[in-house]
C-alpha cells in the first residue's frame, strides 16, 4: 500500500510539472485556447446551450498533462532505440535477455500509447472554425425571432501567456419579432374540426416571441392529437407554416403573421404523387395470437369481443390476456392504445416483447383490424448471484443466492419465485483459537406470488384502470443467523399492492406487513454491544470486593463475567442489594438496563403503510430531474382493535401480548426530496433532503430497533460510521445508536476527472433524536428550533468508477462540525486525516 500511494504521487507530481508547460506540443505561429467568453448585447452569458455550438473549445488541464507526458514519435523511437541495444554490447543487454528487451520496449510503445488516448491533443485556435462557431450562435438567435442579428468573434492575445489566447464570440440580437396574426388553412374537414376542438392547447399563440422550438413542439403535438384520434398513419411532412418572411425586412414594427397548414398525404405512384385525404378510422377485430413459435394454429375462442388463436390447448386465461390489451374492438384508432399495449403485455414478464400490426379490413377502407403476436417466455428460469460484503459486524462476507421463477403459475399470467440465500463470514471479535475463519453465518428463504392484478373482494377498474399496471403480491419468508448479534430469526409476510398512475408516478401500499423477529440468544448481549458492556463495567467496578463471584479472577482490572456477572450485578441493583453512588450512576444504570430490555426483547410487527413516488427523470442520463417521496406506515391499529373485544395476555407492563411478545404500535411518516441540476456538460449538482419521525404509542414505549433512524455511513453523514452519530450531542454512547426522529441533508458536485473515473465534492448534514417516547435524556431528545444547533456537518471528497450498470464509490469524510464536543470546540475540530472515515459503497448515495 505504500508503493501504491508513493507511486501515485509520483505521477501528480510529474502532472503537476507537466501541466506547468502547457504549451509543450503548440507550435510556433500556434495559438492554444484557453477560453471562450460569449456576450449577448454586451453582457456576459454563460449557457451551456450556447456553450454546445461551439466547435472548439478549451482542453481540460488533466488530459492535456497527460498528453504532453506522451513522446511524440514514440514507435520508432523505442524501435530505433531497441534496435541499437540489440547491436550493441550495453548494460541493458547485459542485464536482460534480448526477449526481456524486446517485451521492455513494446511496454514503453503501450503505456506510451495510453498516455496519447487518454489525454487530448492541444485545441489550437482556428479561426474557420471560429467562424464556424459564430454562424451557428447567428442561426440559435434567428431561430428565437432575432433575425437581425450580427455575430463576430475576437481573438484575445492580451491576458495569457504566450501561445496562448481567449475568443470572445459577441451577438448582437436586434428587436425580436412577434407572432401577429395566426391562421390556418386545413384541406380535411375532419382534421378541422379535430384542431379546432383542442386549439385551446395549442403551443404557438398570437402575441408571443417567434421561437422555433415552439413551432416544432406544435407540431409534435398536433401528430400525435392526430394519431390518436382515428387518423391512422398520419404523416408529420403534412404540417407545415407559412410566416411569410417575404415581409420580415419590410416589417418596421416587427409583427410577423402566422399560417398554420395541414394538408392530406401523398403517396407516390410511379413519377406522380396521388392525394390520398385523411379519415378517422375504427378497430374492427382484435386478432390474438398466442404462442406464435409454435407453427400453425388449430383453435379461436372468442373473449370479450377478442378473438385468440392458439394450437391444441390455450395455456393462459382469456381474461389474462385481454385485460393486457389496451386496444378495444369498436374504439377509434389511437396509437397511444398500441404503445399501452406493448407495455402492459411487457409487464407481465411472462411474454417477450409482442409485434402489434394494424390491416385494413375487406370491406371498409376506414376500419382496421388489429393483430396481436405474442411469445411466452420459458416456463422456468433459474437465477444465481454472489456478493461480498463488509460491515461493523463481519470483516468480510460472501452471499451466495439462487431463485427459481415459474410463469403463469395459475394460468393468469401470474409468477411464482423461490429464493434461497446464504451468507458466511469472518468477524475476529468472536473468534477463539479454535474456531475456524469462517465464524458467522446467515441463510434465509423467501416466497413470492406476483398476480398482474388486484387481488380484492371488489372491482377496482374504474379507480384504478389497467394502464395503471395494477399489481399484487403476497411474498412470506425466514432468516436466520449465528454468530451475528444475538443471533435473530426473522419472520416476515406481506400482502402488497402497486400501481402506476403515470410514468412519473408509483404507488405502493402494503395492506399486511407483518414481522416477527426473535432472538436466540440474548445472553450474548454484552459479548456483541461491547460499549453497553464497558459502561456497565466502570459502574461495577467498586464492589469488586463485595461481590469477587461477578468478577472474571486474576485480571488487572474488574471484568464482569458474561452472562453471570453482568446479570447477577443487575439483578443486584434491581433488588436493592447494591445502592450506586450518586444520581449520575443511578441514570447511567438505567439507561444501560433499558437499552439492553429493548435490544433483547423480541418483536412483533404487524404494520400497514402507503407508499408515493413521483420522479421525472426521463432516462438514466437525465442529469435534471427531481423525485419526491413520502411514506406513512401504522403498526398495531389492527391488533388493539381485536384485544379491544377478546382480551390478549398481558405482562409485568401491562403490554398486550401475541403468542407472548408484546406487540409494536407507533405511526411512522418519511418525507424524501431529491433534486438534481446538471451544471455544466457532465458536471451535477445533487441535493437531497429526508426527514423522518416515529412516534410510540398505546402498546408501545418505543419503537423497535428494526424500524428506527440511525445517522452516518456511506448513504448519509459520511464523515461517521454507521449507527456512531448521535442521537442529538451524544458522543457514541452506544454499540448502535437509534432514535425516532431524523432530519438529513447532502449536497453533492460530481464531475469527470478522466474518462469513467469521476469525482465528487460533499457536504452532508444530519442527525437523530428521541422525541415523544420514553427516553428523557435532555443530550439525545429533540427539543425544538434549539436542537437543529445539533445537526451534524460533515464535508469531504470521493471518486468513482462507473462500469455503466453499477458504480464503486469510494468517499472520504471529515468531521466540519461535531455537536458532542464542547460548544466551542465543535467547529474544524476534528478536521484531519486521523479523523477521517473512509466510506465504501455501490452507486450514488441519492
């Protein structure tokens, strides 16, 4: 690791002098670009659009310094120089082995290589493209109504060094011209009467600046207001305008009338054009063909109004296949009832993408038969993966999983997926001398059943339509660890329904959401919560002569034997027999005793909750984009309700008890809001802010470790570990600190640094508290506006990699602002390497 980074600073440093020289490769009577400046009317823009019309532009230092690092001529100069080792009688040929020279010097050629195609070549300024670049600025201002304008550009010699030089490329935009009248002239009375029954939607309006992105987005509209409203195979070509530019220059007040033309199509027959007028067309027959791999079909069965072709036996169940269909016998045409179809037969994920074909039926040129073709996927498909992960738990871990999906389980095109997974690990805390390497496992299964539908008493079509991709699923499952904590066995189940209102929009909500956790082995506690222990210990410390059988003998300082000790100290407090000191210890007693009550007490969780999601990021490299979630989940309603009529057992707390486990009861809500800007090119601003807060109640103190907050880690404050930060200005006060309330925020630039290798500059802020549940430790309970003084800074560096379908992030983040120190310590106190935390993960934080 050490020749690692002194190797990496080698390289910076001969980067560092290499982009010194800049100007390495330029020759002379050759000018390097350093900068392009854009003015509109003599004001200074900066506009990534703008910026994108220009054909040359400045070298990114990096790969400048690393293209200078290359040797010109490299190959035969390595050759040549080859060449006289191998004739000569010299130190290298006595070293190495004429192979061993050879290999050195087709090295040299590579690496040389590498430095040429990872850098960039100077941009030497060349005035054609200048001019060049200064016409297109001239076409981007004509075509927002300036079209007057005049555009120059300036080579700048003045400011740099020599060989080097800025352009300033200057648009004087003149008076804009504004749309005046608006007109149209439509041959079709049927594509009439449609315009003007939604001409209120129109983008172009009389009043307003010309813009040409308007005119093309009015006629991107119009297309598909025509496509779907019966015109079938409508042509983009026959939307055309007439702004008459004949009168532009004669025009003095600069109004510029407007003609909006929608002609018939053409279609050419041998060296003539036939007219051919547009009408509204209607599906006549929905056709169906299932299977269509498998040769010829022997059988129909009319559904609905479907007809579906299959051979010898239909696998599916006719409604199956026709709720999927979004294109209706009877309807108008509507091309966007097709796309519909293609996703809502994709969805089901037991066919591959179908083919839709629409024929003219033989009696009407206006009607239209429509021919579906569909391929069912294999009827089963077996999955496996792998994973290696690292957490405060286990040094390292390996996951190993395999599923088993079956389609159209009950011939509706329902799935059904058993998923088995394993994890072994290493964890050197739990390790005796004996023990082997691998010393914590966990395995687990789960089972799935996803139906393309509600799965409800009533009809829920009118509310929710089959467009939306109404969804169920009904999933139970089981983990189990050793060695992992106090070793807990997880039983979960879950009724489940999901629909899409829009493609920015999904709804999640989880009608039964039930989770039964156990743990194994509690007497393990002060063996895994190592801090809980300590604290305990200093508080035992003192009656070490009093009571010698809690001790561990013969150790320099009192350790009480886990579990005996700890327990027997416990009950011994509990009981009387041991009174503490003072007020503090008797606090820090109870605090330790109730942390331990609730990490060791079982959990039972029987939970209802809604889920909406909005995000209106157009694809994966969307870089502008916002998304908006939110989440209430009530746990307990459901079961106080029956204990309300048949009485349940109670314990020593008077808590309600299921099968002997009291059962958790709180209301939950998270608010998530994430935004994205793209900066410049690349370049992404991302901001992120969470709030999130669960409130106890009826049968419940508190709300259960699985389902409370924690701060730090690789998706949070990065500058702390997992669970280590708060709650409110604790220092690390326990093993895993938690509360029921959260409020964070990131902040985050990402740029490119060379090629997939990106970076990151950060700023993370947060923290958790416990309001309204039974901790009254003034440190860790939210108190109001005064509390946000302990919100958590954090700020830091990180670099990627992106392999395109996932990312390694490697982030490091220092401590800006610590609200467990002194008041005025809190500020850059722990600012330093020493204090840093190094924070690995996969894919962007948010």
């Amino acid at each position: 690791m050490k020749n690692f980074f002194s190797k990496i600073t080698v390289f910076l440093i001969i980067l560092l002098i290499s982009s010194c020289n800049a100007v390495k490769r330029v020759e002379d009577g050759e000018l390097l670009l350093t900068k392009n400046t854009i003015y509109i009317n003599d004001e200074k823009i900066k506009n990534e659009e703008l910026d994108g019309l220009i054909s040359q532009k400045p070298n990114s230092p990096l790969r400048l310094a690393i293209y200078n690092l290359a040797k010109k001529n490299s190959d035969s100069i390595y050759l040549a120089r080859l060449q006289k080792q191998l004739d000569s009688a010299n130190f290298w040929k006595s070293v190495l082995s004429e192979k061993q020279l050879i290999r050195l010097a087709e090295y040299k050629i590579d690496f040389n290589n590498w430095l040429r195609n990872s850098g960039e070549a100077p941009v030497i300024i060349n005035e054609e493209e200048a001019e060049k670049s200064s016409e297109r600025l001239s076409k981007y201002a004509y075509n927002f109504g300036y079209f007057n304008n005049t555009t120059s550009f300036e080579i700048d010699t003045t400011k740099r060094k020599r060989k080097r030089a800025e352009i300033s490329y200057k648009i004087n935009t003149g008076e804009p011209y504004i749309i005046d009248s608006l007109t149209t002239e439509i041959v079709s009375d049927v594509l009439d009467s449609i315009y003007k029954a939604h001409q209120n939607l129109s983008i172009i309006k009389s009043g307003d600046q010309f813009n040409l992105n308007n005119f093309s987005a009015e006629r991107e509209r119009l297309n598909d207001l025509y496509l779907n409203s019966g015109i079938y195979r409508f042509q983009r070509t026959s939307i055309t305008y007439d702004i008459q530019r004949d009168t532009i220059e004669a025009n003095e007040d600069y109004q510029m009338p407007t003609t909006i033309i929608i002609d018939n199509a053409y279609e050419r027959v041998g060296d003539s054009l036939r007219e051919i007028p547009y009408k509204v067309h209607s599906i006549n027959n929905v056709n169906i063909f299932t299977d269509t791999n498998i040769g010829a079909y022997t059988d129909t069965i009319q559904y609905d109004n479907y007809t579906i072709y299959y051979k010898d036996e239909l696998r599916y169940k006719p409604k199956a296949l026709t709720d999927a269909v979004a294109i209706i016998p009877g309807d108008i045409y509507k091309d966007q009832d097709r796309t519909l179809t293609y996703r809502q037969i994709s969805n089901l994920k037991i066919f591959r993408y179908p083919t839709i074909e629409y024929t003219y039926t033989d009696s009407s040129d206006s009607k239209l038969n429509s021919n579906i073709y569909i391929t069912s996927r294999p009827k089963f498909s077996l999955g496996l993966n792998t994973d290696i992960s690292h957490s405060n738990i286990q040094d390292i871990g390996m996951s190993f999983g395999t599923s088993l999906l079956s389609r159209n389980v009950f011939r509706g095109a329902e799935t059904l997926e058993l998923a088995l997974k394993g994890t072994i690990g290493s964890s050197r805390e739990l390790r005796d001398e004996d023990d082997p390497f691998f010393n914590i496992l966990e395995f687990g299964g789960d089972i799935n059943l996803n139906f393309p539908r509600f799965l409800l008493p009533f009809n829920t079509d009118k509310y929710v339509p089959k467009y939306m991709n109404p969804n169920t699923r009904l999933s139970a499952g089981i983990t189990t660890q050793k060695n992992i904590g106090l070793d807990k066995q997880s039983l979960n189940s879950l009724l489940r329904y999901t629909w899409d209102p829009s493609s920015y929009q999904k709804n999640i909500f989880e009608l039964i959401n039930i989770q039964f956790v156990k743990n194994l082995n509690p007497e393990r506690y002060y063996l895994v919560y190592r801090n809980s222990y300590d604290r305990l210990n200093d508080l035992a410390a003192p009656y070490e002569n009093q009571y010698p059988e809690f001790y561990k003998p013969d150790t320099e300082s009192p350790q009480l034997v886990i579990p005996e000790g700890t327990n027997a100290f416990i009950n011994a407090v509990d009981n009387g027999d041991i009174v503490l000191n003072n007020i503090e210890d008797q606090e820090e007693f109870s605090s330790i005793a109730e942390q331990e009550e609730r990490l060791t007490t079982d959990n039972l969780i029987f939970a209802s909750n809604f889920t909406y999601t909005k995000n209106n990021r157009k694809s994966y490299t969307d870089n502008n984009f916002y998304q908006f979630r939110t989440k209430i989940e009530l746990a307990g309603n459901l079961l106080s309700g029956i204990a309300s009529i048949f009485p349940f057992d109670e314990d020593e707390n008077g808590n309600n008890l299921v099968f002997g486990v009291p059962y958790s009861q709180y209301v939950k809500s998270e608010f998530d809001f994430i935004k994205h800007w793209r900066v410049f090119k690349t370049n992404t601003l991302a901001f992120r802010a969470f709030t999130g807060i669960a409130i106890p109640y009826g049968n419940s103190n508190n709300i259960p470790f699985i389902r409370s907050y924690f701060a730090g880690g690789s998706n949070d404050n990065r500058a702390w570990q997992p669970y280590s930060l708060g709650p409110g200005r604790t220092d690390n006060l326990e093993d895993y600190n938690e509360a029921n309330f959260k409020i964070a925020f990131n902040l985050e630039y990402r740029f490119n640094i060379l090629g997939d290798l990106k970076g990151a500059l950060f700023v993370d802020s947060g923290n958790i508290w416990n309001v309204l549940d039974e901790v009254e430790s003034e440190e860790r309970v939210f108190e109001g506006f005064k509390s946000l003084s302990e919100l958590a800074i954090g700020s830091g560096f990180g670099v990627r990699y992106d392999f395109s379908f996932f990312v390694i992030r490697l982030d490091t983040g220092f401590k800006t602002y610590n609200p467990a120190l002194e008041k005025d310590k809190r500020w850059f106190n722990e600012y330093n390497f020493r204090n840093a935390v190094l924070n690995i993960g996969i894919n962007y934080p948010f």
